[in-house]
C-alpha cells in the first residue's frame, strides 16, 4: 500500500454531506424510539460512571432530569465536563451487533430555578407527550449541557463523523 492510500479513507466531507449527516445525526439522538442515551459523569476522584438517562436535545442543547440526591449532581458540580452517548437499537449490518453511535462531550449547566425544571417538562410533553414524571415533593435540576464535540459511527461506512461547530 502507498504512504497516501491509509491517509485516503480518512479524508473530510463535503460541506453537503457534512451537513445532510448532521441533520440525520442530530434526529437520530432526539428520536428516543431509535436509540438510547447514557450520561458519563465523572467521580472526585476522575472515574467515570455512565448511566442511562432520559434526553431532550432542543438545537444540539442536551437536557437530562436530575434528582438532587442523585451523585451525577455532585459530579457536575465538581467537573461540569460530561459525556453523552447515544447508541441505536438496530444493527447495521446482518452479521453482528453493530449499531450506531452518537459520543458528545459537552458542557453541562446544573439548573436549580424551578422554572427551568417546568420548562423541561413543558418541552418533554410537547416532543413525547409525557409531563412530570416525579412527585412534586421531589427537588429537581435540570442538566442543560452544550455540546464541544460530537462523534458519529454509523452513517459514513467505517469512518466517524467529528464536529466541533454547533
């Protein structure tokens, strides 16, 4: 193989094809019937932990519910870099397992106003139909996390898909 032939694969996109993957990408990871979403948060010490979460991405914004007890509230406090990943519930192909997948690290905002709490509800109910799911005496803040980085597999044959622009 030629020095340049490796280099080949890895080539960007065009402006169009970048832009038709984006707009797929982002419908795949506000589509919660076609993949699910995972939060990696990080411990005081610098391990991670990953959980499955429910997301509203409203213009590439993610937004997750949040207990205040739960210990993904104290990680964001201590290290307000998180990972999502969204991972499809279908294969690609007919010999294994290999879904797509959507990695975004971002920049997450813990909102205690109540008021953005009821406007996550009030966006949930519009996009899937479902208001508050918790009781009300429960105290909630909204995770609102802009993304920095986003990496696709699935939609450009074995290459990933990077962007860093929203």
């Amino acid at each position: 193989m030629a020095k340049n032939e490796h280099w080949d694969k890895e080539r960007g996109l065009s402006q169009e094809q970048s832009d038709s993957y984006k707009k797929e990408i982002h419908a795949f990871i506000t589509n919660k019937d076609i993949c699910m979403a995972y939060l990696m948060t990080r411990r005081k010490d610098g391990r991670e932990i990953m959980r499955p979460v429910s997301t509203i991405t409203d213009n590439w914004v993610v937004h997750t519910m949040t207990q205040d007890i739960q210990p993904k509230t104290t990680h964001i406090q201590n290290d307000p870099i998180v990972g999502y990943l969204w991972v499809g519930k279908d294969s690609r192909d007919d010999h294994r397992w290999n879904p797509k997948v959507v990695w975004m690290q971002g920049k997450a905002e813990l909102i205690k106003d109540q008021s953005g709490v009821d406007a996550f509800y009030k966006m949930r109910e519009k996009q899937w139909g479902i208001g508050r799911g918790h009781p009300a005496e429960d105290t909630l803040f909204l995770v609102k996390t802009t993304p920095q980085y986003v990496r696709a597999e699935g939609w450009h044959g074995q290459n990933a898909i990077i962007y860093k622009e929203f």
